[in-house]
C-alpha cells in the first residue's frame, strides 16, 4: 500500500473528534435535505486531518477484546486502531467542505496493512486523508486513507484504506460498467448467531453509534428494515478467527456486500491457503437465503 502525495492543507486537531456530536451534526444536515445538498462542494478536499499522541483508551480496548473473544492480548488489535482513526475520518468527511452527505454513506472495502505490534501504552500519530474519488453505479464512491505512526516518528505502524460509497450522488465522474460478483456458499465451519444488540455493544466499544447500527428505529428513518450490524465488527471477529498466532506483520483485507440485519445468524466459512501459511481466506453470508455479506482475506507482509 503506497502512501498519496502530501495534502495541500493540514488541519492539526487537539484530541480526536467525539463521534457523537458528529453524527448529531450530520442527522441535522439530513434533515435539511436538498437545502444543505445545494450548499456543498462540488470537489474533495486535499486536507489531511492530524491528532497526535493518542493513546488506546485501556476500558475500550478491553471491552473491545471481550467482544471479539480476544481477551488477555498484549497489544493492540488491528480492528481497534481502525476504530481509534474513525472519529478523525468522520471529522474530515463530515466537514461543510466534504461534497458528499455524511448520513448514508456505504462502506464497501477496507485495507489494513499493519507493519509490527502496537503495544497498548504507546502513543500514537494519526494522519486521515481522502483519494481516489470516482463514479460507482450506484453513486460516488471514494477511499479514506489513514497512517498510524509511533509518536513523534516517522515509524509507520499501521496503514487503512476505507472505501466509502455515496448512493445517489453524481459529481460528474465517468460512467463505469455494472459489475457484480456472483456467489455461491462453500460450506460453512462456523455459524454466528447475531443478538439483537451487538450493534449497540460493539457501538460502546468502537464510540460508532450511528442509528443504523443501534436503533430499529434509527435505522428505518435511514432506509433499512431494521438494524445491521456494524461491518467492522464482522471482519474483525473474521480477523480473530483468521489471523495465526505469532504473526505481527499482516495485510488485512474486507469487502462488503449486502447488510447483515440483526437479529439473524450469519454462516462462515474460514479456509488457510499454504503449507507453510501464504493466506488465511474467509467468507460470510446469510444462513437462510444464502447471500454473501461480507468477505476477506489475511496474509503475512
């Protein structure tokens, strides 16, 4: 994963944005409407959004280990650095200069490189930035990178590429062709069941308390039948069942496809490619009618 040219301007906040008071900013620009729509930008920034000095917060990273049955790590999940940069991201991407709305954006794929252990004392630096805007059948979509480095070093210690989808919104990008994989079920071996809460419990570990995840209220305002559960939980429950023991330096690969509704079982399959180890691959659908929602793969660097 190549790091983009440096940004034109540098927007260095003091601490990392509180998600809530951001998706309270962005449920009022929904409810604007085509008012607010008319009043954005037409292009995307070239900011990069800095916090410096962050460190995990010691009851998150724990609650966040005992939900995706890792309790008793000694360092910090590549899941949970993803979660420490979000509120960064969602600041640049709620921002009035961000073209696109912030409610109702679809997360499509994440890549994470992450190069060595990040012990849970260390403290660290955040850059977030957006690239690669482009058409998408349904929209617009666009990446959201983010680079974790130790404090005060130019020690890259982890790496994120998010791709975001903006249903509906053209901003003048070239028509691309309709392309859609098909899918068809291996078997599984492993079935979640998914409680009508975990979108909430992974909300209050994760500080994502988007309604979509935590509300059937919420998420029916928002155009879902009911909640789903949070994509990043998914993979990164994926990840704990995935990733060997003893392997510090991996690439971390998610796409996602159609909701997961909550409540509702999910079925897994999980397969190790190599002897020795080359890639771990995985997929997971819906156990009743068989669509994919969400599939990855990890590998060593």
């Amino acid at each position: 994963m190549m790091s983009s040219p440096g940004p034109k301007k540098v927007v260095q906040l003091p601490e990392s944005p509180s998600l809530g008071g951001l998706y309270a900013n962005a449920l009022k620009a929904t409810a604007l409407g085509a008012i607010g729509l008319s009043k954005r930008a037409r292009t995307f920034p070239d900011t990069e959004y800095r916090v410096s000095g962050l460190i995990p917060d010691p009851a998150k990273l724990e609650g966040f280990n005992r939900l995706l049955h890792g309790a008793g790590r000694d360092s910090v999940p590549a899941g949970f650095v993803h979660i420490m940069s979000f509120p960064i991201a969602l600041g640049l991407m709620g921002a009035e200069d961000f073209p696109v709305p912030l409610m109702g954006l679809v997360h499509l794929t994440n890549s994470i490189d992450q190069f060595r252990q990040i012990n849970p004392a260390e403290p660290l630096d955040f850059r977030v930035r957006v690239q690669n805007p482009d058409t998408h059948r349904a929209g617009t979509q666009f990446e959201i990178e983010a680079e974790v480095r130790a404090a005060g070093t130019k020690e890259l210690l982890w790496q994120g590429l998010s791709t975001y989808l903006a249903r509906g919104v053209k901003l003048g990008f070239p028509e691309v062709a309709d392309e859609r994989d098909s899918f068809e079920a291996p078997e599984p071996n492993a079935i979640w069941p998914l409680g009508a809460d975990i979108g909430r419990r992974y909300g209050a570990v994760s500080g994502d308390v988007n309604p979509i995840h935590t509300s059937s209220i919420g998420a029916k305002a928002l155009g879902m039948k009911s909640s789903i559960a949070h994509g990043m939980y998914l993979a990164s429950r994926a990840l704990t069942s995935a990733l060997p023991a003893g392997v510090d330096a991996f690439r971390w690969e998610a796409a996602f496809a159609t909701p997961t509704f909550i409540p509702g079982t999910v079925a897994v399959s999980i397969q190790d490619i190599g002897e020795p180890w080359q890639r771990t691959k995985y997929v997971g659908w819906n156990s009743r009618n068989g669509k994919k929602h969400f599939s990855g793969s990890v590998s060593p660097l």
